[in-house]
C-alpha cells in the first residue's frame, strides 16, 4: 500500500500499482484507438483525393474528347477548304488544364514514352504508370500518395490516354514521315497506349483536418482517461484497501497476542456483501480459534511431548525386536548356506562313485542290453543328480559372497569334449544329436575352468531336457574382435576383466547353445534366468527341475565380466549366447601349461 502515514518509508503498494496499471493500459488504449484512426482518416483522404482526380480526369478527358470529335469542323475555312488552326485535342487539353491550375496547386500535365517537347517527358512516377499501363491492358487508373521532395506530401493519380483513329493522322504509319506540324510520326497503332493524363493533388488540407481531428480525439480520451482513473482509484481505496488496511491492522495485533482488535464482520448467519468481508470473518474465526489454543497451550504442549515420549518407547521397543529377528534371520541364512554347502559336499562323492561304476560298468561289452540299459539309465540320473548338487554349492557360495574366480589357461577345445563326454549319456537316452564345434581361431584364454564347465553343463543339459527325440543339441565357441563385437552388440567397452583388472577386452569368447526344442514363450524370457523360475512353470508341467541351472550360467557369467542373452521362439528352439572378455595367458603361465 502507498505511504499514507508520514515518516513511514515509501512502498510500491497497491495503489501505486493500481495507478500504474491504469495508467499503462489507458495510454496503451489510448495509442491503439489513436493510430487506428490516423490509418482511417489517411485512407479516407486517400479516398477522397482519389475521387477529385478521377473526376478532374472525367472533365479533361471530356474536353480532349470535344475538340477530338470536332476537329474537322474546326480546322476548316469557310468555303469548306481544310486550313489547319493548330488546335488539336491534346493543345485544348493542356491549355484547359493549364487555366484551371493557374490559381490552385494542382496540377495537370500530359506525358508518353516519346514526348515532343521536352517539358511533356515523363518523370519516375509517370514511368511506373505507363509501364503498369503497358503490361495491364485492362488497367483504367494508376495512383499512390508520395513525398514531394519538399517535406509535404501529395497525391499522383495517371490515367491511360488510348490511340484513337483520329490520332493516326499525326502519330500514325509510315514512322518517321513528318506530319502537317513537322514532327515525325511514331507508328502508332490503334488501341495502344499513346501516353497518359497526370494529376497531382496536394494534402496539406487533408493532413490538417487529421491533425486537428487527432489532437480533438486525443484530449478526449486523455479527460476519458483521467476521469476513469480518478474514479478506479476512489473506488479501490473505499471498498478494497479499507478493509485490506483492517485486515493488516488485526493480523498485526494478532501476531503480537493482542486478540482485541477492531474489523468489521458480518454477523454470523448472515451473508458477507462481497469476498473481502468473507476473507474478513474467516479471519475472525481463526483469530478466536487461535485465541482459545493459546488459553491451552501449554497442557496441549504437554500432552503431546507425554505422546511423544511414548511412541519413542515403542520405536525403541520395536527397534530392539527387528534387530534381535534380523540377527535371527542372518543366522539361519548362514545356516541353510552351510547346511547346503554340507548337503552338497557330502552328496557329491557319493555320486561321483556312482557315476564312476556306471561308467565302468556301461565299458564292459559282456553285459546283457537290458542291463546296460539300466546302467545307461543309472548313469544319466546320477549325471543329472550331480549337476543338480552341484549348481546349489554354485548359488550357496553366490548368496554367501563366496564365489571368487581361479583363473587359468583354458582351451576350449578341450571344455567343450568334456562337456560332450559328460553329456553324451543324456542325449542318447533321448535320441538327441550333440554336437560340438569350436573355431580354429580361439585363442586359450585365463578363465575359470570349471565355472565355464558349470556354465556349458548347465545350458547343454537344459538344452536337452527341453528337445523331442530325434532332435538337435548344437554347442559351438567361437571369437569376436573385441571392438568390433562391442559395435554390434551396442555394448560399451569397459566391461572388467576377470583378473579384476578394468582394462577394455581385446576380445571375446563366444560360446552358443542351439537346439530345436520346444522354445520359450516371449513373455517369459525376462525370468528365465531368476531362481526357481522356469520356461512354462505348470502344476502339471511336463519338465520338472529345480529353476537353478539358468540362474548359476548368469552368476558364473558375470563373475567373468560376460553376459548371457537368450534368444527363441515357441516349437522352433532356443538359442543361448554366453560372451566372456577374452585374457591373453602370461608366458610364463604357457610355458608351464
């Protein structure tokens, strides 16, 4: 609000801006409403200029045409002899318009592209007209309000004059013969634009007429404008600020705790005449709402700090319980991933005999089919069991952060024959095909033997599980370069190496699992890999198995620093790629290998 009480330092306040503001807007309507009327009032001089020329043309066309039609009887003596008098249609035409413009300042003048005298050539506007008229046969007038030269302005307005037969006699065919006032005819033809009548109108009278017109409309919209003021801010001060004043007077006193303040509200039941004594009696009710918390303050403070300090015995209590259960919890934790550690460990040399036996036994060629059937079924269950066991130890040593790389020189070639041998009873028990490939140009490289054995195993054997008899199992490992390969897989390169080092691989080991079994459906391939899930999870689903093998080939893969990406389609197979950073073996680790 303004500075209405003295000694009080000056505020931008409501009035001020309210000033402001009305004042901006009036003068910005003001300007608005004033250039508005300039361009019409110019428009309308334009107008009206345009029409005293068109009808100054109208007379001077007439008169041109007067003489024209009565020439012959003009230039003839009285005994019917032709005598030529030397007055012709354009010489009553400029002498007419000369005796009109004598004594005014307009001004008529005659022009063509090939004036006779020198004073009829055309100037640069006349140009602009005869050239529109040239191009635009079917143009009758040609007219624009330019600078004089002078600083005033004036009106130019050209009409086109048309070849008539009656010209022909002096500005027609053959060109260059001399006519009957020795100068040389042009060739003109009929209908052709022979030249062009301009007017000039001066507009130094319309220009006052606007000016008075302006400063008449611009007072009165300045008294408009001071009145509406005048009356907007009387307005704004009784029924805005008034109250507004009352209201910052009361919230004053009430910041202080002075709850006897003075504010007119309406009575209760009552409805407020506008928004600012309904603002007035909200802020009445609050004040005594505020005056009776304060009254009980203090036994309110009290209470609530009672409440307080009992809900920070239960967030203790509580707190002591869930850490006494997390502890619980972290105990039997450790306790399953001994326990399956244990489990694993003991179960593993047991099978280990017995796929020891079963193999010894399945070797001995005199052994009856059924029996060696048997055994071949002993053999791949026991297989199945161990790989089984083995992939708990794998999650048990995951869960417990146990699992750590033993780096050594791997040759692929001879993984992928262990993983073949090993498997090789499964997939004959099944009718399937395993095959396994592994390309010349992959290099030995430090890894994990036996987690990539884990990995192979695992895929190989889900692989088979998964696929119809008389099917296909495909293993194969190859290369990839290292930067190339990160190109196309979109991949960055700072993948860590296995070593635990953090420079980009040189390259990649890539091995993939195909096989044309019964495939993955696409909404499934996001859990594949999460424990305990499996591809086409079912109370009565065919395959049965405990959901971790796929989970043990992602842990043991990124414990390379690799990846593992699947790719299928429902009863057409799957295809599972597992890339691992490639780690040149040190000399002195090839020379004892």
């Amino acid at each position: 609000m303004s500075n209405d009480h003295p000694g009080r330092p000056f505020r931008y306040g409501i009035r001020f801006k309210i000033a402001v503001s009305i004042g901006v807007i009036m003068v910005a309507l003001m300007a608005v409403d004033i250039l508005w009327n300039l361009s019409l009032q110019n428009a309308q001089a334009e107008n009206e200029a345009r029409e005293k020329a068109e009808v100054l043309a109208s007379e001077m066309r007439a008169a041109w045409d007067f003489v024209d039609m009565n020439q012959d009887v003009i230039n003839r003596a009285e005994d019917g002899t032709f005598r030529t008098k030397h007055l012709v249609c354009v010489v009553a035409a400029k002498s007419i318009s000369m005796l009109f413009t004598t004594e005014t300042d307009y001004s008529i003048r005659f022009t063509n592209d090939t004036p006779r005298q020198a004073a009829n050539a055309p100037d640069a506007f006349e140009q602009e007209a005869l050239a529109a008229f040239n191009a635009d046969p079917e143009r009758k007038a040609f007219w624009r309000v330019v600078d004089a030269g002078d600083g005033t302005r004036v009106f130019r307005y050209t009409e086109p004059l048309y070849v008539t037969e009656s010209c022909l006699e002096c500005h027609g065919d053959p060109a260059g013969e001399l006519d009957q006032y020795g100068y040389a005819k042009e060739g003109m033809q009929v209908g052709e634009v022979g030249g062009a009548m301009s007017i000039i109108e001066p507009m130094d009278i319309y220009a006052a007429g606007i000016q008075d017109s302006m400063i008449q409309q611009a007072i009165m919209v300045l008294f408009m404008m001071v009145a509406a003021f005048a009356g907007l801010y009387f307005v704004t001060s009784r029924l805005v600020l008034r109250p507004i004043d009352e209201l910052r007077t009361a919230a004053g006193a009430v910041g202080k705790g002075d709850f006897n303040y003075t504010l007119t509200v309406p009575n209760p039941g009552e409805r407020p005449r506008d928004e600012l004594s309904e603002l007035a009696g909200e802020f009445d009710r609050m004040a005594r709402d505020l005056e009776k918390l304060y009254a009980d303050l203090e036994g309110q403070v009290r209470s609530k700090t009672d409440d307080l300090m009992v809900l920070n015995d239960m967030l203790n209590y509580q707190k002591r319980e869930l850490k006494a259960a997390l502890d619980r919890l972290g105990e039997e934790v450790a306790y399953k991933n001994e326990f399956f550690a244990i489990i694993s460990h003991e179960l593993r040399t047991p099978l280990t005999s017995i796929l020891a036996y079963a193999r010894i036994l399945n070797g001995d060629d005199s052994l009856a089919p059924k029996t060696r059937e048997a055994v071949s079924e002993i053999e791949s269950n026991a297989t199945l069991l161990l790989n089984m066991v083995n992939n708990i130890l794998v999650i048990s040593k995951h869960a417990a952060k146990k699992d750590e790389l033993l780096p050594e020189p791997v040759d692929f070639v001879d993984l992928a024959q262990f993983v073949r041998k090993s498997l090789a009873p499964i997939a004959e028990g099944k009718d399937v095909r395993l095959t396994c490939t592994v390309a010349p140009d992959v290099p030995l490289s430090m890894a994990d033997w036996e987690k990539l054995r884990r990995i192979l195993e695992n895929l190989v054997n889900n692989a088979i599980k998964y696929t119809h008899r008389g099917g296909f199992v495909r293993l194969t490992i190859g290369f990839e370069n290292g930067e190339a390969a990160d190109r196309d897989r979109g991949n960055p390169t700072d993948t860590h190496a296995p070593d635990g080092g953090d420079t980009a691989p040189t390259g990649w080991i890539v091995m993939r699992v195909a096989d044309d079994g019964m495939g993955i459906a696409p909404e499934e391939l996001d859990q594949i890999f999460e424990l305990h899930k499996q591809a086409g999870q079912s109370a009565n689903r065919r395959y049965r198995g405990t959901g971790l093998g796929l989970a043990v080939v992602r842990d043991l893969a990124e414990l390379h620093g690799g990846t593992v990406t699947v790719e299928s389609r429902v009863k057409e197979g799957s295809t599972f790629t597992v890339r691992i950073p490639y780690v040149p073996v040190i000399e002195e680790e090839d020379e004892e290998s």
